[in-house]
C-alpha cells in the first residue's frame, strides 16, 4: 500500500513540476502525462536490475500503479474537457495575423530566437507570412500561413483538377503560366526524376494537391 501512495504522490508531483517547467520541456513529442509515465517505468524497470536487493515485487506494483493511472486519467481527459485543460494545458497563441503576442510568449517562456528558429523549420522567414501560430500542450509548434505565404498549387488557384504540364515532350505553355511555374522552376522539377530533357517526357502533370507525377518516354530499342 505504501509503495502505491507513494508512486501516486511522486506521479502527480511530476506532472505538476513539468507544467510549471513549460510546455518545450517535454521535446515536442510527446503530452506531460505520458512522458513521466514513460521516464517513471524506465527508472523503475532500472532501479532492482542494478540494486539486487530492491524488492521486485515493489516494481510490479509501481509499474502497475502508472500503468491505471494513465488509462485512467486518457479516460477522464476523453470524457471531460476540463480536466483535460488542467492535465495537460491549452495551446497558447504566439502569433497571430502576423503580429506577435508578447503577453503569451512570455507565458509560454518562448524567445524570439526560438521564434525565428520555428519559423524557419516550417519554410517561414517572416511573422507576417503567419496567420496563426500555436504552442502545443505537447511542445511542438504548430502554424497556419497566411494566405499570401500558401504554395499555389492548382487548388489554390481554384482548380478542382488536375492540370498537364507537358504532353509527348513539348511544355504546354498556358498551363505551365496558369500553374505559376516558370520554365526554370520545371527544368528543376524534372530534374528530381532524373531528367534533363523534354523529349525524356511522355507526361507531367500537377494535381490539385500540388503533386506533380511524370511520366517517362519508354527507351528507344535500336536495331
């Protein structure tokens, strides 16, 4: 009985300390609950292999013990909103419409160099590329660009099908113009597949996604 109190008091002392570290003290990987229930099993697991004279038997119980805790506690977070805010926190708004919410970084203990840094990882060099930008429970860093800073892609564009880009080796020139790539940007499209010439191309085309697929000319069998 002693060693399941003490396990629920050292849990629930955990996940409390990790709250008030931030959320990027986890890595950005994984939610407060499960990452102490991970690092505790391991030091549990770890503890009566190196000691002999720990009583295994006291590690069955505390494994066990975490174990009910967080199929309970996903339970109740299921179940309940609330509880799950006070678990494992709110997304806390960094950016928003392109401008930054000083109030929150410093709640979050978020720097402008980790800002940046963020940014830069998901292919942004500017706040005003940004719509939206959370900081999740988690600690990973989540965006929402401005519509300004999307990809065109054929959907973008208001296109709900997929567009041919070059067809038996010769570019289709208003396509190419209504998709926004420019002859320097396909020479390096294609040259992700392996090719360096139009006549190596029996199709390409971009999907509304923004995929582009290319279909190669079979080689010619000489005689």
């Amino acid at each position: 009985m002693v060693v399941f109190l003490r396990t629920i008091g050292l849990f629930l002392f955990a996940v409390l300390c990790f709250r008030l570290m931030g959320f990027r003290s986890m890595g950005g990987d994984v939610e407060p609950i499960d990452f102490v229930i991970v690092l505790g099993i391991a030091e549990i697991l770890g503890a009566p292999l190196a000691d002999e004279n720990l009583k295994v038997a006291n590690a069955f119980i505390a494994i066990g013990t975490l174990t009910i805790l967080q199929i309970v506690l996903s339970y109740l977070s299921l179940k309940n909103q609330n509880f799950l805010k006070i678990v494992e926190g709110s997304p806390i708004t960094v950016i928003k419409e392109g401008r930054i919410l000083e109030d929150n970084m410093r709640r979050a203990r978020f720097n402008m160099q980790d800002l940046m840094e963020e940014l830069r990882i998901q292919g942004l060099t500017s706040v005003q590329d940004v719509e939206l930008a959370n900081l999740e429970p988690s600690g990973r860093f989540s965006v929402i660009r401005s519509k300004s800073a999307e990809p065109i892609t054929p959907r973008y564009l208001g296109q709900s099908t997929s567009v041919t880009l070059i067809e038996n080796g010769q570019v289709v020139a208003d396509k190419l113009e209504q998709a926004s790539i420019n002859p320097n940007q396909l020479a390096e499209i294609l040259s992700q597949f392996g090719i360096t010439e139009l006549s190596q191309v029996e199709t390409a085309v971009i999907a509304p996604s923004g995929h582009i697929a290319v279909t190669k000319k079979p080689p010619e069998i000489k005689n």
